[in-house]
C-alpha cells in the first residue's frame, strides 16, 4: 500500500507513553514543510493524550544568567530584534530582553524571528541552499533555520508528486502535483503500467507502486501488496528459528530477525518463536566478568554503585560543546560510588575554546572533580590512545569493555554522544572524512562484542528516540533515554544530572533515567525564544510486544484502505500528530491517537494501543 498517507511513524520518543512513565512530548512546530503534499506543520496547538502543546512562546520571565527585564515595549514588536548578542521582544505588552550569549547561544534571525539559536547536533549541511534544487523528483535543499544548516532530500514521488524547481513561496523548489486532473482520471483512481493514478482536489497524483500491485477492488484503485497463492508457503504467523534467525509469516509476507545481531536469541515462547533475552553470553565476558542468566556480570561484587561512560565523538563541529560538556561533568566528579570514564576525541578545525594540544587525538580517562569551568583538567592524566575511528564500532566495543572492566559497578550506563539521524545511525568522526559515520546496526553491535549488558543506554544526540532505534538496542540495554527531536548543541546539562547519582547512589536505572529526562527539560525551559525539546525514557523490555501491535496497525490500515482512505490521510496530515523539524517523521502516540477517531477496524486497533497515562515534560529547546 503505497498512497501519500503510509504510516511514517518514525518519530518514536513518545512511544513512552505506552511504554514508561516519563516523557515529553511538545513541539512548538515552527518550521515550515518544503513539501506539498506532506503532512508538516502548521502551527496549530495540539492535545494528544492528555499532553498539550499550546506552541507559542515561554512563559519565563528570565533565562539562563541573562536576567530578563521587562518595561514598556515602545517600538520594539513581537518579532523582536538582535543587538549583538541581546535578544529584545514584546510579550504581551512587556519588553524583554536577554544576553544570548549567557545561554550559549547567538541572536539570530529566523523566519523573521529574533531568536536565541545554539548550534545543533545534527548532521551538518554541505553546498546546498535553502531555496533546493530538484534531483529528478526528489528535492534537495539545505535547512538554515538553526546555526548549522542540515541538508535534507525530500522524494516527491513518495507524495505521488513531482518536484518544481522555483514554485515555494520563496522561489524555491516545491513538492506539486502532477498537474490538472485529466478526464480519464477520477477521485476512486486508475491503474495503468503499475502506476496508481488518482485524482485529488481536481489535482493528479501518479505513484509507481513498485513491488505492490495496482489493482481495482471495489471501484477503488490503489496499490497492494502483491497476492501470493500459498501465502507465506509454510512460514506462519508463529515463526520458526534458523539457527539464530528468527523467520516468520506477518501480512502474507515472509519476516527474517536476525537475533544474534541484536544480543537476543531466537527461541520458542509461548507466543510462538521469538528473539528472546538469551540464556548464554554470546560473545566473551570481559575480564573480571562471568557469564550469569545470559549476561555479562562482574565475577565479584562491585562497591561502586554506578558507571556512566561516556563515548564522546567530538571530532567534528561539536568539539567545543564536548569541552563544555566535560567541564559540567567535572563539577560533579567520579567518587568511590560513582565512575566517569570517558573517551573522547576533539577536532583541529571546529575547536575555539579547545587547547591545541588536545586536537586531534583520542583520550581515555577518568573525570574528576574540579570548580575549574574554563578548563577540563583530568585531561591531564588522561591516556592518549592515538587517532582511531570513532565511528568504527570496533572503538566503540574497545571502550565499552575497557570501562567496564576498569570500572565495575553495580549498574552499567552508556552515553552515547555526538550528531545522530535516527534509524541511520550517528557518531561522526571526521579524521577520515564526511563518510566516516556508525549505522544503527554497527551501534548496535558494537555493544553486543564488548559482552556488556547495559543497564541504561542514554544517545546525547539528534533524532535517536525513534521506535527503530528502541527495537534494535533492546538486546543490549534495559531503558534507553533519547530525543526524537533535534538538540541543541549544549546537549545535556551533565552537571545537574549525575548530581542525582552523587547524592542518591542507590538509584535505579530507571530512577537515573527519569532524571535524564526531568533535567534535559529543565535546562531548556528557562530559555526565552526558545523551540520546544523533547527527551524520553523507554522500557526496552516492551519494545517488541508494542511492534507486533504497531504491525498490527499496519494491517488494519492495508486491510481497510478500500472503505478508509481519505480518512487515514485526514488522520495522518491532521495538525493533531505532532511533527518536528523532519516532517515525514510522525510521532507515535499522536498518531495513534488521531487513527483512534477511524470507525471499523482502524480505529479499533489504534484505540486499543492508545496509552493510558504518561507524565509529560513541556520542555523548550533554543
């Protein structure tokens, strides 16, 4: 089924909702969609599930250090203005004005906005421009609203559209349909060559249904999975494990797993067969550690009640947010229950506030505790461990067994840090160029060869809380923390997270978790002018029951599509499903939410996965 309204719920932080107790969900869904015919933004309030999202301003008075002061407005408007680093505004009759600088960020205009913007930890643009340029169908354009311009690739043919160069209001390209809808051509859709055309607003769209199957049913044209006469052959619905893959029938289509892949193994539950937690460690324990119900643990009891090692790739536009990052680190410090190590690299192009000394290698060391914000001094007895590939997962499987078995504790975080892009992957070290850049799967296994289970996994970067990301590190962790927005280049305020580590050792990971989420928040919320973040906390254990019911969903829809179409698409372009800076990514349970409202099936499925309570976090994010 391949119509402009598929499901797209990639977004995935608040899958929290059906899966934990703490997550934010808000999007103030400021920028605008460069494609025409995708759902987006649009600026419209939203309620879904009990969390709201009233996209406007923040309500604070004052933000950061900067001290925001409030007098008559005089000539200044609600679009305010930048002098130097100052912000300067109206709110409500009030003028407020605010150092930038004090939060870290620059005053900038954006969308004929004044702003307080900080650099991003997404990927970073190349020779684009924002008006983009059609490749084919697809447009390709650089997004400049943040401080580093993000190149994004938008496939109009996705949306049954073309791409035209110069027909956005700004002149430039635009996802528009194919043209005035012929005669030949209806509402209910024709089938020609295995193109699926059909006629919307007395406007054309042509998809090529590819793989699927053009066909009429019920008057109704459209594009369906390709029938097979036995099915799934002899796979069903239950599985079956090939050594380690998982092989099973879902849709009439044959489903492969490989569990191994994931630090799961394939076998019989009563459900049928499944990748399970495994019952022996694959891969060998580190020292000191001894296979115990599956997993690696420390062969004798740890004192130490915590590690939180942090793999930092700062080798690229980022490398003085990790210095900042280290120095908030440093306020708290390793002590006898608490362990910091970290390996981090910094960059010889990208580094201001770095000392050049520093640039260029890789470094291991343990974090200490210093007042010194200006510099990170456990640097100096940190090991200088040469130049490797930071994004070669075999450095990530290096660090984590060496900080586990230099640091062994009694509960094992991993923070993951540097740009990320979702289900792609992240951690960017550009020793060895653009191209250097770890895959989801290569995260992945990169934790499942160093034998370590983690108790948390928590991804300091862009776009990371996506359902695929949870379902794919649901091998090797028990939660995992992460945003399915973009970050702003501060990331996280490690000082005020691991100070609950520090006076409360005895937290759990899920206590830990939640107060990654609780102080992510916090730190943006004083921000004046600022974009909404967002950070969940995901119970991984629940990551694979919830796909069943998501493909579930997906069935519901293919099976329903003759009598729901239009109501599926009203569903899923409707402003209520929240929609960040990537518009074809929707988020989960808003989406969820709005298919609930479908009569029939549809809505039978969705309502039954719709969660039932969710602690909410409205962050702002700048």
């Amino acid at each position: 089924m391949k119509r402009q309204y598929h499901l797209g719920l990639l977004g995935c932080g608040v899958i929290t909702a059906l899966l934990s107790a703490s997550c934010t969900v808000e999007s103030k869904k400021s920028s605008s969609s460069k494609s025409g015919g995708a759902a987006g933004s649009g600026g419209a309030s939203s309620n879904s599930g009990g969390t709201t999202s009233n996209g406007g301003e923040s309500s604070s008075n004052t933000a950061g250090n900067g001290g925001a002061s409030s007098t008559a407005c005089g000539s200044v408007t609600d679009n305010g203005q930048c002098d130097g680093a100052v912000l300067t505004y109206c709110d409500s009759g009030t003028k407020k004005s605010l150092d930038c600088a004090s939060v870290s960020s620059a005053c900038q205009l954006v969308q004929g906005k004044a702003s307080c913007v900080a650099a991003s930890r997404e990927l970073s643009c190349g020779s684009l421009t924002k008006l983009g340029s059609c490749d084919g169908a697809i447009i390709r354009y650089c997004d400049e609203t943040g401080m580093v311009g993000v190149p994004r690739a938008i496939d109009c043919a996705a949306y049954g559209q073309k791409c035209s160069p110069t027909a956005a209001a700004d002149g430039g390209a635009l996802c528009v349909p194919q043209g005035p809808c012929p005669t030949d051509v209806t509402d209910a859709g024709v089938c020609g060559t295995n193109h699926l055309k059909f006629c919307q607003d007395s406007q054309l769209y042509d998809f090529d249904c590819g793989l699927d199957t053009c066909k009429i049913v019920s008057g109704f044209a459209d594009c369906f999975m390709a029938e097979i006469a036995t099915g799934c052959g002899t796979e069903t619905v239950q599985g079956r494990c090939d050594g380690q893959t998982r092989i099973g029938c879902s849709g009439n289509t044959v489903t492969s797993e490989d569990c191994a892949a994931l630090g799961l193994e394939c076998r019989v539950s009563a459900s049928g067969y499944s990748c399970l937690p495994p019952t022996s460690c694959s891969a060998t324990c580190p020292s000191g550690y001894s296979c115990s119900s599956g997993r690696c643990a420390p062969t004798a009891t740890p004192t130490r009640d915590w590690t939180v090692a942090v793999y930092m790739v700062g080798n690229n536009n980022l490398s003085d947010s990790a210095w900042a990052d280290l120095n908030e680190m440093e306020a708290i410090g390793s002590s006898d229950s608490l362990a910091i190590p970290v390996e981090v690299k910094f960059s010889s192009q990208y580094s201001a506030a770095v000392p050049s000394e520093y640039q260029g290698p890789a470094y291991r060391m343990l974090v200490a505790q210093d007042s010194d914000t200006s510099n990170v001094t456990s640097l100096k007895q940190a090991t200088n461990i040469g130049t490797p590939n930071m994004s070669d997962p075999t450095s990530l499987t290096d660090f984590v067994s060496w900080a586990a078995t230099t640091y062994p504790a009694k509960h094992f975080a991993l923070v993951l840090w540097d740009h990320g892009a979702g289900y792609e992957g992240g951690l960017v070290d550009e020793s060895g160029g653009n191209g250097n850049f770890m895959s989801l799967k290569q995260m992945v296994s990169g934790i499942v060869k160093s034998g370590v289970h983690t108790d948390l996994v928590s991804i300091d970067a862009c776009l990371m809380g996506m359902h695929e990301v949870a379902l794919s590190f649901r091998g090797v962790a028990d939660w995992l923390a992460a945003s399915e927005e973009i970050e702003p280049g501060n990331g996280y305020p490690y000082d005020t997270i691991l100070k609950h580590l520090k006076d409360t050792p005895s937290l759990t990971p899920q206590q830990f978790g939640t107060a990654i989420v609780d102080e992510y928040k916090t730190s943006y919320s004083d921000a004046s002018r600022s974009r909404f973040v967002t950070q969940s906390l995901i119970d991984l254990s629940k990551t694979q029951a919830f796909n069943a019911q998501l493909s579930n969903l997906g069935e519901a829809i293919s099976n329903n599509m003759t009598n729901n179409r239009l109501d599926v698409m009203n569903a899923l372009t409707s402003p209520d499903v929240l929609r960040f800076r990537i518009s074809n990514n929707a988020d989960v349970r808003s989406a969820i939410t709005a298919l609930s409202g479908i009569s029939g099936g549809i809505g039978t499925t969705a309502t039954a996965m719709r969660p039932i309570s969710c602690r909410s976090n409205p962050g702002t994010r700048h």
